[in-house]
C-alpha cells in the first residue's frame, strides 16, 4: 500500500501518481545498489514549438525543458500549470503557465495535464486531464491523434505533443532524446 505524501489518500502497489492532486508516489522503499560508475548519459529535452497560433521560430528565444533520460520518469515529469491556490501547491516539472499569456490558460491547459513515466525501462506519455485533451503525433504520422487517460504512449526522438486543441488554442512540444 502506498500512500500520497500530500493528500494521504491511499492507492495500491504499483501507482506512481496520485489521482487527486497529481503528486508522484514513492514506491515502498527496496534496497538497491549503489554503483559509481560514470558515464556519458542520453538527455530528454522537451522543446515548446508553438503556443496558440504562435510558431516560434528561428531567433525566437527557445523554451525548452532537458532532464537525464536515465531518471526522466521516475519520479514522473508533470506537465501542467502551476497553481499557488491550491494546499499544497500544484507545481508541474514543466511549467507551461508563463507561456499562456494572452490566452485562457484554463481553457488550455489543466494543473496536471499529463505525466511522463518510465515503463519498461522506456518514457512514456500518459494523460491526467479529462477535461483537457492531449494528442501524440509520432515523428511521419499524418495527424496527432488524442490520449484516452490512463493509456502510456512509448515516446520517441522527434515526436511531438500537443495539449489542447490543434486546431485552436493549443501548446505543441517536442521530444528529443539526445544520446551521448
């Protein structure tokens, strides 16, 4: 049983966010070994695109967000908007609220939005929102199709995510997975 360090709501072995409040869950804790070894290790970096009807482009300052591939998921990435109103505050590891300026950034975006996850050794895309829709466009498909919640998207060098609407008010990110 594990519990949520901020809500106390209890889930089963296993969980890695609480459904609640979007807080990562700490497995029950194993002994592991420690190895010292230091190598060169791969980054994923999560690059804003557009914003809204927005492109940016070259010149424009870039936006992006690049953590170890190694630990990118675990505990999982929350990809949101901050919300200080809330006990305890809601603040995403990917903070796309400052780049909602001018938009309604209620209507775009939910506090959790989606959460990147380490399955299998791999990250992976998976939805928080109801409310909000998250699509995944894997790098020569047609079109972004939408997240269903609780269903893990494998992500891949290149692949974009868009939350929100494409058509309309909409945040498209990409993923690059840099190796060493």
């Amino acid at each position: 049983m594990i519990t949520c360090p901020s809500c106390g709501k209890h889930f089963k072995n296993g969980t890695l966010v609480c459904d609640q409040d979007g807080s990562p869950l700490s497995p029950p804790s194993q002994p592991k070994a420690i190895v010292a070894v230091q190598q060169p290790v791969a980054t994923m970096e999560i690059i804003v695109e557009q914003v809204g009807d927005r492109e940016l482009v070259a010149g424009d300052v870039p936006i992006s967000f690049t953590f170890d591939l190694e630990s990118a998921g675990d505990p999982p990435l929350r990809i949101g908007r901050k919300d200080d109103t809330t006990v305890p505050p809601i603040v995403p590891e990917v903070d796309l609220l400052p780049l909602l300026v001018g938009l309604n950034a209620e209507r775009t975006l939910s506090r959790i939005q989606a959460v990147i996850e380490r399955r299998d050794d791999k990250p992976c895309l998976r939805t928080m929102s109801d409310r909000h829709t998250t699509y995944h466009r894997r790098t020569g498909a047609p079109k972004a199709r939408p997240l269903m919640r609780d269903v893990y998207v494998e992500l891949q060098d290149y692949d974009s995510i868009y939350i929100g609407n494409p058509k309309r008010s909409h945040i498209r990110l990409r993923i690059r997975i840099l190796h060493p």
